[in-house]
C-alpha cells in the first residue's frame, strides 16, 4: 500500500492562540525579492474528458511585480498509448492540444517541453480512478464566523481506489445595479455645456459575474474505511457576501488525484497557508514531476497532472435560504452629489457625462445655483452593472 | 478589574497584620534560674532562644511583668547579666555573651580590613586562593571561644598520620541540609565543600586541627578536633545575622575558577525572583536564556538550544527522572514550579559521564529538600497563575513531604473578553510536585519525586489538543564509609499528547502520541586519596515509544481506527570519571561513558538499496523482528576530558573534550519546537546522533570573587541530525526514514560573562557570538538542500547580548533590570512569485538564506519586601514589572501566504507591546 501517511491537516488550523490574540500581532511586512530566481513554470492538469487540453507555462517573477510573465515559443507533446498529442500556443503562454483527447485509464502518459534548445520531460502519470460526485448541496449554517452559506460534495467509490480528491469550482451570480434608474443624462451639444435628462437604453441593471477558485482544495479518504466523501464543505460564502445576494450557481469540479500529485498540491496549500504563531513549518524548493534533460541542475516549478474529473453544478437563490433581502452589493462607493453645470467657462457635469463616469439619480431637491448642480447622480458602477459585469445571460443559466 | 481588587484587598489585609504591635506577657519571677524562665517564655508566645547553656548556668532573676512586650521583658531580666541580645525575624532571641551582635557593621568596617590584612585567624588559606579579606564575617572575639571535640583516644603505637572525618552540617533552625558549604582546615590549605545532603568528608592529620566554616547565610564556626582515629562530626550551624547586611557570605565563590568543567552554568535560584520575566512568573529556564550558549527560536517556541544544538538534544532531568517537554503554553511558561527547585544546573558541554544520550546539554534541575523542622511554605498569585508549595515536617528531623501545584486562570480571562474568536479559544495548563523525603538512619536516605503537568488548548471550536509530562524518582542514597557512597535512582518519564477533532462532516477523531522511558542508575563515590576521586557505575534505560493511534470519535464518523506499531529501545551504559588532582595548580577530570543501544522487537522494519534514495518506491523488503529480538544495535565509548590549570591567583585556564551519542530523536517539520512534534528511537533506517565538542576558557575573578570574568571558545561537530524532506509528513507515518534526511551539524562560538555577584547593584552581563550550521548533502537530488553546502540553522542567532541588572535601593526595596538583543533568525525567504491553479504562489529555494529583524527586549521589575516586622502571617515580596518596556514588536517569523489569489507577507510577534503585570509571592 502507500507509503504516504494519512492526512490530519487540521492540526495546521492552529493560527493563533488565545494569549497570542492579546498581546502578539501579525501584521504586513514590506518585502522585496532579494535573490530572484528565474524558473519555468509548467501548469498542466489533462483530464478524462474529451476536449481540447491546455496546459500552461509561465516563468517565476519577482515578489514586487504583479504580472505574469508568459512562456512563450515552447514545443509540447504529451506521449501515452502510443500515441502523441501535439500541442500549439493559442496565446502567449497558454498551449492548446491540436486535437481533442481525454486521458485514458491504464495508460502512461509523459510531458515533453522543449525550449531554447533544452528539453524537459515529466515521469510517467496514469490517469487514476473516476468517480462521480454523487450529490452538490446547498446549505445555510452557522459557525463561529457567523451566518453562512456552505457548499457540500458528496461523493462515493465502492472500490476505494479513488482516496485523493481535489476541488474546483466555478461560481456564477447575478448581480444589481443598487441605483439604476430608467433614465440617465446626455450632453445633447459638445460645444455647450448643457445636458439632458432622457430615457437610459444603455445601462444595465442585471448582470452576471463569474469567478474561480482560487485555493487549493482537497480532501482525502485514505483515513477513512469507506472512501466516501460526505459532507464536504468546498465553498463557504459569508451571508452578507453579495454574490449570493441574488441567484448564485456554482459548477463543482472534483478531481481524482494520483498519491504523488496529491502530495505535491498539498505541500504547496501548506506553504501558502496562514502559518500557526507558534510553529511554522519547514519551506523549501517543492519538486515536482517535471526534470530538464538538458541541466539537471534547473529547477522547474509545477506539476504534470493526469487527473479524473467530474462536475456537477447547482443554483439557489438568496431568499431560498434567508428572510428578506440581501443588502450587500458588488459596489459600496455610491454616495450620490450634485455637480455644478459649470463654473467660468469650465463644464463639470457635461465632462463627467463625456468620461462616462456617472449615472443619474434624481433631481436636485435643494438645488442652489452656484453652489451645486440640479441633478444628483452617482458613480457610473451604481447605476450600471455592465462595469463589472457580463450582460448576456449564460448558457447554462436556469432561472 | 476583579484580579486587581483581590490583590489590593490582599495588601490591606497583609498591613493590618503587620501593625499589631509585638506580643506582650505578664510573668512574675522570684530569683529563678534564667534557663527557666526562658523556658516559661518560649511557652507563653512564639519566641524561640539560642543560646548555650553554660552562659546561662547560675544566672538568676527577678522580675515582675504586667503586659509588657517580650522583648522589653528580655531586656530587663538580662539587665545585670553578661548577656546580651538580639531579635531576629521578630521571634528569635539569640543571646550572646559578652558580645553585642548588631545588625550595622561597625564604621570603617571594610577600610580596616584592608588596613589591617595580618590577623592571623582570618587569614585563612584554600588551595591556591587567598581567602579574601572582605569574606570574614563580621565576628567580636567570639571566634576566640571555639569549640573543642576529641575524637578517639591517643594510642601510644599508631602509626597513622592522618584520619579521616565525616559529618553532616545542618541548619539549627530547620534541620535541613547545608549544601555548599566550605570547610577548612586551618593553616594547612586544606579543605572540602558539602555535597547537597549537607555531608563532607575531610582528612585531618593526627592530633589538634582547627576547622573553619563558612556558608552563605550562615554564621562562620571554628572548632578545634583533635582526632586520634576516623569519625564523626556532625554541626548545626545558626543562620549568619550578617545575612541581613549588605556584606554577603559565598561559600562557592571561587568555583568557577577551580573546576576542571567547562560551559557550567549554576543558576542561583533565590536570585533569580528579582529578575523581571513574562507575566512576572519566576522561571529558571527564562532565567538560563539570559546566559551565554543558551537560547530559543523565539518567545513562542518551546525548547532550548545550546551551543548551536538542536531542540531535541537537552537533557532535562529533574530529581534525575528526564521532563520530556517542560514547557507550558508553546514554551511561554516552563512546567517546572519554580518554588520547588532547590539547585539548577546546566552543563553545555563537557557532560559528565553519569549523564548521556543527549548531544548538547544537561539540565540537572534538583528539587529542594522539605523543611524537616516545621510547616513552612511559599506561593505567588500573578495576574495568569496561582502557585502554592507546602513544605510538611512527617517526622521531626527525619522525614518530610512536599507538595505544590501551580494552575492558570486564564481561560476565565478568555472567556470574559469581548471578542469571539477568542471566547471560543482555550488555554489552561497547571502542574503538580510531591516530594518526600526520609533519612533513615546516618547513613541512608530516600527521596521520592512525583511530577505531572497538563496543558490543553483549542483554537477552532472543532478540535482540542492537549500534552501531559509525567515523571517519578526515587533516589536511595547510601554511605559505606568516609569513602564510598552510593546512589541508587530508579526513574519513569512519560510524555503524550492528543488531538480531539470534532467538525461537520464524517471525520471525527481521536488522535494519541505518548512516550515512555523507565530507567536505573546505580553511581558510587569514591575517595580514593587526596588525588583522586572516582564516580562510577552503570545507567539503564528502556524507552518505549507509542508513535500514534488514531480512532474514530462518534458513531458517524468513518475514521479507520489505525494504530502505528510502538517503538522500543534499551539505552545502557557503564561510566567511569576520576577527578585527579596532579597538584595544587593542575586539576583534570577524566571520564570514559560507554554506551550500547539495541533497538527491540516486536517491529516491522523496511529495507532499501544502498544506491537509491529511500522512498516507497525504492523500498527492497520487510524485516519481522519479535518481541525483545534485537534490531540493530548502536553504541560507542563516549569521552569527556577537561583539565584546570591555575595562572595565577583566582585565575585559571581550562580546556576540554567531550563527545556524545543520542538514540532518541524528535520528528518535526516546523522551523519551531511545537508540543506535538514526535520522538523516534534510531533504528535500522535511522542513526544515532553524535557529537564531538572541543573547549577553552578563562577564568578569573576580581576582587575577592566580587566580579567573575569568564571568556570560553567552543568547536563542536556533529553527525547525523534529522531533516525533513521539504513538506514532510511526520505524524501516523509509518515510513518515517522516507521523509528523513540526515546531516552533518557544525556550531562554534566564543562565550564572555562578566557577573558582579554583590553590592547594591548586582548582575551580570553575557554576550556571545555563535554560529551553528547544518549540511543536507545525501547522495541523490531529494536528499540535498542548499546544494550541500553548510547553512545557517534555524536557530542560528551569531550576536547574542543579555545585561541583567539588580540595584537594591533599601533592603525592601530593589529594581532590577533585563536586556536582551539577538541577531534575528535565519528564515527561508521567497525568491520569486508565479502564477498556479488562478492563485499567485512563492517559489522557495534555498533555505535560510535571509534573516528576520533584530530581536531586542527591554524588561523592567520593581520589588518590594515586605517589612521585617515581629508577628507577622508571612514573609511577602510584591513585585511590579513591565515585560518589553519599550514596545518593540520583535518579529517572531515571516512568512507568505496566499490570500484570495494574491501573495500576502507576514511578520508575526508574539509580545509585541509592553506587558505590565504584578505578582505577589509570599513565603511563611
């Protein structure tokens, strides 16, 4: 059986202690990279399912800059089952598969990248059991942060093959515009500065956001008799989060990990978590399955990942769960002014029209030539949710 | 609020006591022999009197007394009499003749001394060293008036020069024990200290000796022995008055300048009150960090590194039975109640041969002996924990028990404060002593220890964890003869700790580590002459290692019940030391240790190839072992050679070797010691530790031992200390060597104290300079960090500076002073960021390679006795203190998370701002 151990990441919950919360803090430390290294990064997860498979590469950057740096001009295949799966660069960094394939149970598949004249090739992988999740619920509980909605999988494997299991999550929802109004404001005449008040066809009140997981989520069975996942929580959402305000989806993907590619994404949780005050463990390089033919020496960041999916999505709405209705919202800046027409010969309101920077509101009730303007408005995200935003509705949306 | 109305409502109460006016009698007395009339006051109020009764023989009185205060009674009947006398701690009366005792010194006290070097009587000699002359008790001709004892009868034929005494000095006052105290016998240079049993053994040359002692707090003695054959001897001493002046009497004052052992540290356990410690809790441990060559990771991290040594290679023994981790709240508290603790010492190196398995130091923490005598007691009340120690005479002279325990009441304070996250978290801890003692007949004793401490604490609602400590000792100490003794110790230690988990879905659980070991040590003390003294004998431990069982908790949960297969070893060893005297300048102690571990059956060990690294796939087989068979065995002589040379006068050069071997490890894969990291007994995967330490220093003292200037190098080497490979997980791990990686340890330092042992301002400074360096270089890629080159260890601090200051303003009132600056500890830090699974992540790569800020701490206590007033509940001392009064918020670590996609750092303290408290101790 395996050697790897059971897994109590719980004891890695122990963040702060009470006396700790008196008298110690934690607070942010400005850092900078003091010795950059510059390491290739290979993010590749190719699953069962039949599509076209992406594989990422990217190069590490430094701690002070906020982009990522593309890998760019790189040759991959992936060998398994005799055959090759030949991948193209779609855009700077991403590699789609030439053609459509899903991982085949009972096959070795191994990566292969080439760069710069160097090559790298990844250990062999198989792809390990499928299993479905069995159920996707929604629930309202309580805890010690407060009211909140929790997300839980279900999910069983009578062979007891499956153990390792990591989560995704997409999560879809609709969102309000707080102050959208039916009518808006135009500049009728740019070389005046007037404007008028006319029915808004461009606004949009409801909108749709989406939004991925962001955190490594797994769960293992290894400890258990039965491999059955039951109850997990793999999304908790505060209740006065507002993506759930209104109608919120969320399409759940669980992966079936092999031991080693759970390890590695585990170690990497690890080290990304909150660390306990009191005892931190140990970081250091994370290898991962991925070596350079070319300079043993080189260190490449990342995990070639053969892994078995299955999703399931479901929808609630806000008051499915809780009384009355949610108050919280995407924006929070919306206090509402009334901007001069215009002072000498500057137009205030028309320019602030022209950026596309407000929204109408209502009349100006205390309207005061000279010192305010006659209409109040807010910011253009209060009255328009298309800033932030998809308008369309999505395809899988059922109301 | 609560806490500081019971203090205050405890000051008032104390006051009120302390006023009462001094107990008076009414006594009437026709021409009765004084001798009677003393008797009829002792009986009548608390008084007690001292005295001989020869004075007193023919002394008669009258006097007619109506309410009067005992203390004018005394006055008038002595009146006529040559008798004077003096009142000590309010009921004692302690009568002289002829000599008026004063608690000032005379003026020009200390000038005359000087002026005045030739007085025969007090010029005494020891060895090489000039008593000096400020140590001579202040003392009116009484010292002309020495006692006079005759052992055996002159034979006409005896061709024996010398004879041998022994005895036992005592306190007259509670009958315990006089350790440390120095005998000389004057004129010769010879003499001999007492053991901590208050026993000495001297070689007197036939005929008249004139035998001086001199102890702190003790009043000095000088009797004259005519001995004629081997003897007895046995003194009780009074306590010094000189006590209560600012002129100190130190037994042991030249010690660190005569022993032959390097890095001894003794820590001074009535001083060490004074020092201003977190939440005003006395603590010899704290204390000890305030030394050269000792310190932690942090505030927040339990374990104690020494010399560059790792956490897991401290010997801590209390009463001889080991504390496996004497650590209360993450290490912010020790565990072991510091009332309880008679002697502490700590050897970082050069371990003397009795003591092994442990690569860096020896803790060898003693409990005090009860008071044989009368109740007595002592306890503090501090804003955290309560502590209470009863000292309880069983037989009078003969036996004793002790028994303290000490508790925390802050979960009240967590439960009372506002903020959820911490009502919802719990810490408590408390710890408990029993200690008894019997002295059996003159040359047998027995000393029973029992010790268990618990702490539990949870965060999350969801899961409680908890370690316990347990030990028990019994120690008979038996006297053949004035030269051969022995010791016998039979010891249990016991460690464990738990973790409850009780969430939401189907994996509640319960999860258990414990550790024990059971142990006998045999020693003998010979005194073979004047040269040499020879310690030797066996020590035989067997551990027992329960590595973790997890069960399920409540009829949903889907926890397999899993149980790793326990661990056994059996630890032997002979040891053998002589400490040679080659002459009066040259001093060695030599000591050979050899040690065999055999690692037991029943266990199932894994194999692999030498030529690949060990992980499952590498794995060549399994080897069945049965109960008791042996696995493998491991062993070596173990060396510890040091020798003293004087340069000069109160001036000496030392220098030594040791080397050590270590069969018991911890598993962790923090950077810090945490409560629930493992031990592992070396097996046929896992080596044993070893270590060689080479050191030398200096050793001088000035002015009469009143400053103490010591300079001390060391080298020390060391093989196969565990690493963890990078995320290893070391709990319910069966394959352990899978995740291990061993190394080569390399530290060395050079050590300065300065101590100015006496005065008003008193104290010491320590700084050191240190490094301690690890190398991982296995032979394949997953077993290398760093490239196999030599880095800095966690704990690997190079600058290290503690002053500790005490200035007493009255003999009430003292402040005092702690300050602390340390290199900042080396952590792992990023070398760049990349983008992974939506989320941004830190890419580490070499370890250690940059430094947290600067650790520096400001402590400032003040302190107050109470007053030395007649009758009262007990003796008090109130001390006011600020822990980091300067605020610095000292980084404990830094780290990076991951937050909402995006790389956050950290830096994390743990007493970041100032943190008053008061305490109250008490002692009756």
């Amino acid at each position: 059986m395996t050697q790897r151990l059971l897994k109590y990441r719980i004891y890695r919950k122990v963040t702060m202690i009470a006396l700790f919360g008196i008298l110690g803090c934690v607070k942010p430390f400005p850092t900078e990279t003091l010795d950059f290294e510059d390491m290739m990064v290979v993010e590749a997860t190719i699953t069962n399912e039949e599509k076209t498979q992406q594989i990422f590469l990217s190069r590490t950057y430094p701690l002070e800059i906020d982009s990522i740096i593309p890998e760019s001009g790189a040759a991959i295949q992936i060998t398994g089952g005799e055959q090759i799966y030949t991948f193209s660069e779609s855009s700077p960094g991403v590699y789609i598969s030439d053609q459509e394939f899903g991982a085949q149970p009972e096959t070795e598949y191994q990566l292969q990248i080439t760069k710069n004249g160097n090559t790298y090739h990844s250990n062999n992988v198989r792809l390990p059991q499928v299993t479905r999740i069995d159920g996707l619920k929604a629930e309202s509980i309580v805890d010690e942060n407060g009211e909140a909605m929790a997300i839980f999988v279900d999910s069983y494997d009578p062979t007891g093959n499956s153990r390792n299991y990591r989560y995704e999550y997409v999560e879809t929802f609709r969102i309000v515009a707080p102050y959208y109004r039916e009518k808006d404001l135009i500049v009728p005449n740019e070389n005046s500065c007037g404007v008028e008040l006319v029915n808004d066809e461009w606004s949009v009140k409801e909108c749709f956001m989406t939004d991925y997981s962001n955190t490594i989520i797994q769960y293992s069975t290894s400890n258990l008799t039965d491999d059955n996942v039951e109850r997990f929580m793999v999304r908790r959402i505060a209740k006065d989060n507002f993506i759930i305000a209104h109608r919120y989806s969320i399409l759940v993907r669980q992966f079936v990990q092999t031991n080693e590619a759970f390890a590695y994404y585990e170690a990497l949780h690890t080290f990304s978590g909150q660390e306990s005050v009191f005892s931190g463990s140990q970081p250091g390089f994370l290898q991962g399955n991925i070596t350079s033919d070319t300079n043993p020496d080189e260190k490449i960041v990342g995990y070639f990942d053969i892994s078995s999916v299955s999703k399931k999505r479901i929808f609630f709405n806000y008051n499915d769960f809780f009384n009355g209705n949610s108050s919280s919202s995407y924006t929070e800046n919306c206090d509402s002014y009334a901007p001069l027409i215009s002072e000498g010969n500057r137009c205030f309101l028309s320019e602030l029209i022209n950026f596309n920077a407000i929204r109408y509101l209502e009349d100006n009730k205390n309207y005061t030539p000279g010192l305010d303007g006659p209409y109040r408005v807010v910011p253009r995200i209060c009255g328009d949710c298309s800033v932030v935003g998809e308008v369309e509705t999505p395809d899988f949306w059922i109301e | 609020m609560k806490q500081i109305f019971f203090i205050l409502f405890f000051n008032f109460l104390y006051f009120g006591v302390a006023q009462e006016s001094e107990p008076r009698i009414s006594i009437s007395i026709q021409n009765t022999a004084l001798v009677t009339v003393i008797e009829e006051i002792e009986e009548k109020t608390d008084f007690h009197f001292y005295f001989i009764d020869q004075w007193l023989q023919g002394i008669k009185v009258t006097g007619d007394f109506r309410d009067t205060p005992v203390t004018e009674v005394i006055e008038k009947l002595l009146t006529n009499t040559e008798i004077n006398f003096y009142v000590m701690d309010g009921s004692k009366v302690i009568l002289t003749k002829n000599t008026l005792i004063t608690d000032r010194l005379p003026e020009n006290y200390f000038s005359k001394q000087e002026v005045v070097p030739e007085n025969d009587e007090n010029n005494i000699t020891s060895g090489k060293n000039k008593v000096p002359q400020s140590l001579v008790v202040y003392q009116i001709k009484e010292t002309n008036r020495a006692r006079m004892i005759t052992i055996g009868k002159e034979k006409p034929n005896d061709i024996n020069a010398t004879y041998n005494l022994r005895g036992t000095i005592t306190g007259a006052e509670d009958g315990k024990p006089v350790s440390d105290l120095v005998l000389m016998v004057e004129g010769t240079g010879k003499g001999t200290t007492t053991d901590e049993n208050g026993a000495y053994q001297l070689k007197l040359t036939k005929g008249p000796n004139i035998i001086l002692t001199k102890g702190l707090g003790f009043k000095d003695t000088k009797t004259t022995v005519v001995i004629y054959s081997d003897g007895e001897y046995n003194l009780q001493l009074d306590e010094s008055i000189e006590s209560l002046d600012e002129v100190v009497v130190r037994s042991d004052y030249n010690k660190n300048v005569e022993d032959a052992h390097t890095g001894v540290i003794t820590l001074d356990v009535e001083n060490i009150k004074n020092i201003p410690l977190i939440l005003g809790e006395e603590d010899i441990f704290k204390a000890a960090l305030f030394m050269p060559g000792i310190s932690t990771a942090g505030e927040g991290s339990a374990g104690y590194n020494v010399r560059g040594g790792k956490t897991d290679q401290n010997l801590i023994l209390f009463d001889e039975g080991v504390i496996y981790n004497p650590a209360h709240f993450f290490g912010i508290f020790s565990a072991i109640n510091p009332f309880s603790i008679g002697k502490a010492t700590i050897y970082k190196g050069n371990i003397p041969v009795e003591y092994g398995g442990r690569l860096s130091s020896v803790f060898d923490i003693r409990s005090k002996k009860g008071n044989m005598k009368q109740i007595s007691g002592e306890g503090s009340i501090g804003p955290v924990t309560g502590n209470l120690l009863l000292e309880l005479p069983v037989v009078q002279d003969k036996s004793s028990i002790m028994v303290g325990g000490r508790a925390t009441y802050s979960n009240w304070i967590l439960r009372s404060l506002d903020d959820d996250r911490l009502k919802n978290s719990e810490a408590s801890f408390f710890d408990l002593i029993g200690k008894f003692d019997q002295v059996i007949n003159e040359n047998n004793s027995i000393e029973a220890t029992g010790y268990f401490s618990h702490d539990a604490y949870s965060v999350t609602r969801d899961s409680i964890y908890d370690y316990s400590n347990l030990m028990a000792s019994l120690i008979w100490n038996h006297q053949f003869n004035t030269q051969n003794s022995l010791a016998v110790t039979l010891s249990h230690s016991g460690y464990g700790f738990g973790i409850a988990y009780d969430g939401l879905a189907n994996n509640d659980f319960n999860l258990e580590y414990k550790n024990n070991e059971s142990s006998l040590k045999i020693k003998m003390k010979s005194l073979l002459n004047e040269q040499h003294t020879l310690d030797y004998g066996l020590i035989s431990k067997l551990y027992t290692i329960y590595p973790g069982k997890i069960n399920p908790e409540g009829i949903d949960s889907e926890i397999t019940a899993l149980t790793i297969p326990k661990e056994k070893g059996l630890e032997s060893a002979l040891f053998l030391s002589d400490s040679y005297k080659f002459n009066d300048d040259l001093l060695f102690e030599l000591g050979i240790r050899y040690s065999l571990y055999a690692a037991l059956g029943p266990s199932t060990q894994r194999t692999y190839p030498d030529d690949a690294p060990k992980n499952s796939g590498t794995q060549t087989g399994m080897i069945n072992y049965d109960n008791n068979e042996v696995i493998k065995t491991n062993g070596g002589p173990e060396v510890m050679a040091s020798a003293r040379y004087f340069l000069g006068e109160d001036f000496s050069v030392k220098a030594s070797y040791n080397n050590t071997i270590q069969y018991i490890h911890t598993l962790s894969s923090n950077t810090t010691a945490s409560p629930i990291d493992t031990w592992k007994l070396s097996d046929l995967n896992i080596e044993p530790q070893r270590s060689s330490q080479y050191s030398l220093g200096l050793y001088r003292n000035l002015d009469a031992g009143l400053y103490e200037i010591s300079l001390e190098g060391y080298y020390k080497k060391q093989k196969n200390l565990l690493d963890y490979k990078v995320g290893a997980q070391l709990l319910l791990n069966e394959a352990i060597e899978t995740e291990v990686l061993q190394g080569d340890g390399k530290a060395y330092g050079i050590e300065l104290m300065l101590k100015k042992n006496e005065g008003k301002l008193n104290g010491w400074l320590a700084y050191s300079y240190s490094r301690s360096l690890i190398r991982l270089a296995g032979d394949f890629d997953e077993e290398i960090v760093n490239g196999g080159e030599y880095f800095a260890t966690n704990y690997d601090k190079p600058h290290d500076l503690s002053i500790v200051a005490n200035y007493k303003f009255t003999r009430r009132f003292s402040a005092s002073a702690n300050f602390v600056y340390q290199t900042g500890r080396p952590v792992t830090f990023p070398v760049g960021k990349y983008t992974y699974n939506n989320a941004e992540y830190v890419v580490y790569s070499d370890r250690n390679a940059y430094r947290i800020p600067d650790y520096y701490r400001l402590d400032l206590s003040f302190n107050m006795e109470g007053t030395h007033k007649i009758e009262k509940l007990a003796h008090s001392f109130w001390s006011f203190s600020i822990y980091n009064a300067l605020g610095r918020n000292n980084p404990y670590s830094v780290f990076f998370v991951t937050e909402d996609g995006n790389i956050k750092a950290y830096q994390s303290s743990i007493f970041s701002i100032p943190v008053p408290t008061i305490t109250y101790n008490f002692k009756f």
